[in-house]
C-alpha cells in the first residue's frame, strides 16, 4: 500500500514515523517533507500548496490514501483535489477547513449555535475598529481572520499596543490579505488545554490532552512562535472537564458543520481555555497541531492508519481507538533568533540508537549533509510512566542532538508538574 503525506514539518513526521508501524504499507512519500525524514519517507519536490501537482502526482503513482496535514493546503481545497482523482483521503474539504480558514466564519459558527467562546466583534476596516478600540475593554485579542502561520493572534495589554496592531494587520497588511477582516474579542484568562479530536462528521474521538508552550523564553517571556515544546496529557484536563467539552463543545461543533452543509472529516483542534465559567473556544484548527502531534501519536497503541481511514469512510464508531496511560514530554530545539531573524546551514547531528524520538522541521541537504534549515528545526519527544521522567529524558535527547546555533526552552512541563503538585 503506497501512502502520500503532504507537508513538510514536525508534525508530517511524527505521523509518518506513526504510519510506519503499519506493515501494510510499503512506502510512503512526503510532499515536500524535508531532509530530516528521508530515511522514513520518499521525499518529493512538490510544495504542500501546488495542489494540482499534488493530485497528479498521487494519480500517476498509483497513490492508495493520502494525509493532508498542514492548514494551507486543507484551506486550499487538497482534499478536494485528491478525492476528484480517486483517492481517499484524511482530512477536510475545502467546505469544511474553512473552520481554521476565516476566524470570522468559526466565531460566527459559535455564536450561531452556541458553542461557548470569547464575546467578539468583526471588523472590516482599521478606522471602525480603531473606534472601537478607544472603550473597549483592555487587554484585548486582536486576531486577523485568514491563516498567518500561527502567528495572527495579538494580545494587546494596552490600547495603545491594541490600535498599533490593528495597523499592522489591516492597514501594512503584515499578513497580507489574511489580515483583511479581523476579530476582536475578549480576554480569557485561565489554563489553556488543546485537544485533538478524530471524526468522521458523526462519531468524536478526542485524543489525549496537551500543554503547548508558545513563548519563545522561559516563564512564557518573548514572543510568541508555532510552539516550543508541548507535554501530554494536560492535567487541568479533568474527568469532568473532557465530559463537558464532549457536551457543551465538542459534539455541538460537529453538528453545527453538519448543519451548515461543511461535514467535517480528519482531526478537528479544539484550542480551550478553561475559565472560572467553563471552558470556552479559543480557536479551531482543521489538522493536527505542531508540535502537539509529537506528544499524542507517540501514545496512541492504535493503528493509525485504520483509525484515519475510519474517519474517511464513516465508520469511527466502530473502531477501537486506544491510547496509553503514559505521559510524554516534546522539547523543541530552534535556531536562536527564532522567531525573528536566525541563521540557517549549520549540520544536525542524531545519534542512530535516538533517531525514532526525534521528529525533524527545518533541515536541507548540503553536500550531503542534513542541515538546519528553519527556525524550528526539530522535536525531542520522550514517553514515560510519570510526566517528571517524561520531561528528564526529554531533555536528556536535546543534550545529545547537536547543530550550532542551537536554542531551547528550558522549562517544558515546568508548569504542568506544579498543576500535577496542587491537585
């Protein structure tokens, strides 16, 4: 069985070291994938955004099931394209990505169907909501709708810093045309949880829990990046928490797609803060998060592959999904300077016997050598009985993974053990 993945990242290997496992499949192919995965994938130099060169591909090479994983492609119709070839594939159609696609459309989704979320307004132009702004409540989120990396969420401590950023989203268009409508919304406070959820439009099956570390420094100081590190399972994420979710969050989500004619099939990211009156939406991701992928798979004792074709095919509830007791700690080693200006070029050493806990980023190929080639370059990610082991080997990889220019946080899970101690 020949299996496609589309991307590039951490989060593209940690599910092709995943997909390995089923020995049903004899090769997989990454488009692009990146110099790090060649010896678990077939590299192709094809970009996660040329869809029509993507589905040609999978055509002439006899492609049995494709894995779109990142959001620009889902966003862009990949799915659509694949399936219009014959092949079946994870993840949402254009009609159904739109969730991660336009923050307007999902906040307005929410308020529809009364999915609990932070009180917003949508604007249109920098002149309303710079009104706006002058009594709005402060701090205050300023999100551009489209997708920006990850990285088109502000918040904004003052009004001052709050106007600032709506110039640079609407008026420099610092995400481009991402950034021509923007939401306003509320400030939440309280732990943030991400929970990854396999669907088939019908049946939701959330997976284990996790903590994502988005500051560049440590106690969360510096701006902010796709992830530093991410731990598993999130302990604030209670017995009684995962049931309302279920409840009050997860189910009416898919039911409100399904009633907006948007079925959505793959791995729906629910973004949650648990506040003082009850968890609410922070934000929807159409795929699986990076870097908390690198945390769940590693726990997941299903087949992959079967469980991603029982969200295709419709037949998620009768399929056993299993995940282990254990926990598990994923520290991401950057380029310093990351994530404003970093240097690239310099070689990534992994020792052979450590190779299978670490998922690669950013890294190109010169003169044969693997070298870094990103500001996040790769994952550590070590399981283990307990979170505090989880985190000591952990970060007992990252002292044996070398590349110059090398920068990490150094308390991933520090916050999660205190929650652990508390409760």
């Amino acid at each position: 069985m020949k299996v496609l993945v589309v991307g590039s990242g951490g989060r593209e290997h940690a599910i092709i070291k995943k997909l390995k496992e089923n020995k049903n499949i004899t090769e997989i192919f990454a488009l692009p994938g990146n110099a790090g995965m060649q010896e678990d994938a077939t590299l192709v130099n094809i970009g996660a955004k040329e869809i029509e060169k993507i589905a040609d591909f999978a055509a002439q090479n006899d492609i049995d099931y494709a894995v779109v994983a990142p959001d620009d492609p889902l966003v862009l119709g990949c799915v659509d394209a694949l399936e219009q070839k014959g092949i079946a594939c994870f993840g949402p159609n254009k009609a159904a990505a739109i969730i991660e696609g336009s923050k307007v459309f999902s906040k307005n989704l929410m308020k529809k169907y009364n999915i609990p979320t932070a009180e917003y307004e949508v604007f249109t132009n920098a002149e309303s909501a710079t009104k706006y702004l002058q009594t709005a409540p402060i701090p205050t989120v300023i999100k551009a709708d489209g997708l920006a990396l990850g990285k088109g969420v502000i918040i904004a401590e003052t009004r001052e810093d709050a106007i600032k950023a709506v110039k640079s989203i609407m008026q420099d268009k610092q995400f481009g045309a991402s950034g021509d409508s923007i939401v306003i919304e509320e400030f939440l406070t309280g732990p943030e949880v991400s929970v990854l959820a396999f669907t088939d439009g019908e049946t939701v099956v959330p997976m284990v829990s996790s903590m994502d570390h988005k500051r560049a420094g440590d106690n969360d100081t510096g701006l902010n990046t796709g992830g530093m590190g991410t731990i598993a399972p999130n302990p604030y994420y209670t017995d009684a928490v995962a049931k309302e979710c279920m409840e009050t969050i997860f189910l009416p989500t898919i039911n409100a797609m399904n009633s907006e004619n948007r079925t959505f099939k793959g791995c729906l990211y629910f973004g949650l803060m648990l506040t003082a009156k009850g968890p609410k939406v922070i934000e929807y991701n159409c795929r699986f998060g990076d870097p908390e992928t690198q945390v769940v798979l590693p726990l997941l004792k299903s087949d992959l592959l079967t469980v991603m074709q029982a969200t295709t095919f419709g037949t998620l509830k009768d399929t056993k999904v299993e995940f282990s007791d254990s926990n598990a700690c994923c520290v991401i080693m950057a380029s310093k300077g990351y994530p404003e200006h970093y240097e690239k070029g310099y070689e990534i050493t992994i020792p052979n016997n450590i190779k299978n806990n670490v998922y690669v980023a950013g890294a190109a190929l010169n003169n044969g050598k693997v070298v870094t080639a990103g500001g996040r370059v790769l994952g550590c990610t070590a399981v283990a009985d307990t979170l505090q082991d989880a985190i000591t080997k952990a970060y007992e990889l990252v002292g044996n993974v070398h590349f110059e220019n090398a920068y990490y946080r150094n308390d991933i899970g520090a916050k999660a053990l205190k929650a652990n101690t508390k409760a």
